[in-house]
C-alpha cells in the first residue's frame, strides 16, 4: 500500500495539501485502523483539472488497447485478492469468506468491461437521399465522478471504474470514509497497470468538501453514486445545474414471496444466507417476507432453526457466518426498528438484541420477527442490518398490492414452482430485478439497478457501458 495518509491526483500520490487526516475504525474492535487523507478544495480543484487532461489522452486510446490495460488492472487485483478482501473485513466487518467473495466479483469488473469496450457498436441507417449516408455512433462522455458506498467498496468502485475506462472516460473516485483501503488498492493497480496521468483520480475525506466542487464543475459530464435516497434527490439536484448524466442505485426494500407452491426448505435455506450476508448491509438483501398462511409455520420453523446456527463474531476469525454491522449508527437504526416492531405486535422468533458476551464492536444478533404488520417501521423502511420481519398473504393480488406499496423498486423474489405463476408475479412485480427461486442478481454481465426511487441506469451487462457514453448522428451528404 502507498502512505495511508495520500490522494491519488493525476498519477501521483499525494498527502491532502491542508495536511488533514481522519481515522478509518475497525467494527468489530472499535479501534483505529489507519489514518486517511482529508482532502481540500485545493486538491479537488486538481483532480478536476487532472481528469480533464487525462480524458483528453485516455479518449484517443484505442479501444483494443483500452481492453489489453484494463484486464490487466482485473489481473493485478487478482494477485492482490486476499490483501483487498482483509482490508474489506477489516474496514467493513464482513466475514473473510464474503470479503473473498466482493473480490472475485470486483476482478471480473474489469475482466467483463475489458471485453465490452471493444464491442461499442454503431449504426447506419438507410438515408432518404439517394448520396446520402445516416452514421450513429457513441462517444465517451467526458470526465466522471463516482461515489461508492462502505457496504460493498470493491466491487461497488469496480462497477463504476472500469465501465468509465471501458468508455474512453477518465474518473474521479470518492469512496466512503468508512471503507476507503480496499478502493486505493484498486487504483494502486490501475497505476501499476500504466494507465495514462489523470484517467483514475482518488480523493478521500470530508464529503462536504468534495462533493460540492466536483457536482457543480462543468468539466464533470456524469456522476454515478451507490447511496441511500435522501443522498441521490440531493446529488440529482446538483448535477441538474450543469445537467449531467448520472446512474443513481439507491437502495431498495426487496420483497419475497413464498407462495403455497414453494420448496418451502429450499427457500428457507437459501433465505437464511442471503438475509445475513454482509450483516444483512446489502441493497438486494430480501428484506420484507410475505409467506402465503398455509405454509407460514413451516417456512419460519426452517428460517429461524437456520438462523440459530449462524456464528456472529469478528470476520478475521475462522467459521464466522456474520460479522458486526460497519458503523454503530447502522447499529442503533436496527435497534430502533426491532423495539418498534416490538411494540407494534410482532413477535421475535430470535435474536432481537445486542449479543451478550461482545463487549466491543457492532454485532447485532441475527432476528427474525413473526406476525410484523405491514405498517411496522422495518416493512417502509430499508433496515439494511440482520432483522426478517416475517408476514403473510392469502390470495396474489393481496400480495402483490402490498409488495408494490413502497416508493423503492430495486430487486424483488418470488418462490414457486408454477411456471404461470412465476411469469404472473415477475410481470406484476415494480423492480428493476427479479430473482425466481433464486436470490443471486449481482453479476457483471447483468444489468443491475432499479426503477421508481431506487434510481435508474444501469450498473453491469452490455448496457452498463451505454451510460458511459454520448450518441452522434451524423447526416451526411456526399457532394
């Protein structure tokens, strides 16, 4: 790693020019792990004007040599893996395991859009004079600023680094405060690759300071952000100044639905993993469970005996199933949202509490709630920590009516082996994503994201590329 304490500016590192630092806590101990760069205005200014040149370089690379550096980024992470997978449980609290897991999908990133940027096709049209030639083509957008989230920081940065590379673009990165070592090593390898000065600027710390600077710069075209909905109105409010592109994921509140169908074991077992993975801290996590009645006993029966077995404890050690949540405010919010449960009738099946025995750290128990009603705070409003609230459903419009209740429609799960049935519920289902007895949506080579206020563009697949891009049309003539 390069000093902790440095900014990565037009191929350089470099300390925060005010000499600011701020530490970077481990969630299982509560202890400092490293100091980071705060950086200033001053050092936002240059990262603008680095990323203008570097574009301006980077653009005129052409695209099968863009592909031969950029898989060769996805090739150095890979030698690096394990030390970004400790540095994402050390910084996040996932277990090891997962951490691994965060790694392999970030190298493929790079390894995905390697490929596509070789694949930016245009088209011709038939022209309505006879000389006459119609040419549609894409161009690289220009300079882009990228917010990432602490809940996946790899692979997060990684959908938005290397698509914008992909592209022709040159980036901006602003990881979040909490989890920023894993996306230094990111751009560690993005230098020792030999990308051009300037094509990938870090800057970490204060975002107030940063963000300001970078949404109302005219030199930045797009923005793209991972973050909660208040975050996304407000970056979308600020980049309407200068009207630049954006790609907005923010979040969602995934139903599932088990109807009487089901492969009630299956979908228990494999709700249990996906539920806890990461602390529960995930936008795709499956996060309102509607249970058709005939069949609700033996689905929580199942969930909750799953549930037991997890291990909580720090992700460095061997045999861990969940980590602690990556901030303590993560940690009273899901307090917060099990005592009103509570007080609302719902019944706690496990868990329900902070774990005794941790005298340190963030943990909060795996819970699952039974019987919680629909206007119970954790059915409107994503927990994003461990908590199942459990309900159930009678007849398919019911259902359906109350999984579309919510202003987010990011991803959504349906269980059932009717093949009708599943069609019916994936049409009538307001996301972006559905996974049919399945919870795996996150892949390179999907598109991923959501619709109403869970944002929109595409993160993944041959059409993550797309937002990266300008369209031309040219209507030419030969004289």
């Amino acid at each position: 790693m390069q000093d902790a304490k440095s900014l990565y500016i037009d191929g350089q590192w470099r300390a925060a020019s005010g000499g600011g630092t701020f530490a970077v806590i481990n969630p299982a101990t509560e202890e400092p792990l490293v100091e980071r760069a705060n950086a200033s205005e001053a050092d936002v200014d240059a990262a603008i004007a680095a990323a203008r040149r570097g574009f301006e370089v980077w653009r005129r690379v052409q695209p099968w040599e863009r592909a031969r550096l950029i898989r060769r980024v996805g090739d150095l992470m890979r030698e690096r893996s394990e030390e970004i997978a400790r540095a994402l449980t050390l910084e996040v609290g996932k277990p090891l395991g997962q951490a691994r897991v965060e790694t392999q999908g970030a190298v493929e990133q790079f390894e995905w859009f390697a490929e596509e940027s070789k694949r930016i096709y245009g088209q011709t049209v038939e022209s309505r004079a006879a000389n006459g030639r119609i040419i549609i083509d894409y161009q690289p957008v220009g300079v882009v600023a990228a917010f990432s989230a602490w809940n996946f920081p790899a692979i997060l940065a990684a959908r938005k680094i290397a698509p914008a590379l992909a592209a022709g673009c040159s980036i901006i990165c602003r990881p979040a405060d909490e989890a920023p070592t894993s996306v230094a090593i990111i751009v560690e390898c993005c230098h020792a690759a030999g990308l051009p000065p300037g094509v990938v600027n870090l800057l970490t710390g204060d975002i107030n300071v940063i963000s300001p600077k970078l949404l109302a710069s005219p030199v930045v075209r797009k923005v793209t952000l991972t973050g909660s909905v208040p975050v996304g109105k407000r970056v979308l409010k600020a980049a309407a100044d200068t009207v630049k592109r954006v790609t907005m994921e923010l979040g969602g509140h995934a139903p599932v639905i088990v109807f009487d169908d089901a492969d009630i074991e299956q979908a228990a077992d494999s709700a249990v993993q996906a539920k806890f993975r990461n602390s529960g801290q995930v936008c795709v996590s499956p996060t309102r469970f509607y249970v058709h009645e005939s069949k609700a006993d033996a689905f929580a029966k199942r969930f909750v005996d799953g549930t037991k077995k997890l291990r909580l404890g720090d992700g460095m050690a061997e045999g861990i199933d969940v980590g602690p949540l990556t901030t303590r405010r993560r940690q009273e919010a899901v307090e917060s949202l099990v005592e009103d449960a509570k007080t609302q009738g719902a019944e706690v099946l496990t868990g329900g509490r902070r774990p005794p025995g941790f005298n340190r750290g963030f943990f909060y128990e795996p819970t699952v709630l039974r019987n919680v009603p629909d206007k119970a705070r954790v059915m409107t409003e994503e927990p994003f920590g461990p908590i199942a609230p459990l309900a159930t459903f009678r007849e398919f419009d019911e259902v359906m009516e109350r999984a579309n209740s919510l202003s987010v429609g990011l991803g959504g799960y349906v269980f059932t082996r009717n093949l009708r049935r599943a069609h019916e519920a994936v049409d009538s289902l307001e996301t972006g994503m559905v996974g049919v007895n399945t919870f795996a949506l996150a892949s390179p080579e999907t598109p991923f994201g959501g619709i109403k206020e869970s944002g929109f563009g595409r993160e993944g697949g041959a059409l993550g590329i797309k937002d990266y891009l300008d369209v031309k049309y040219t209507n030419m003539v030969l004289a």
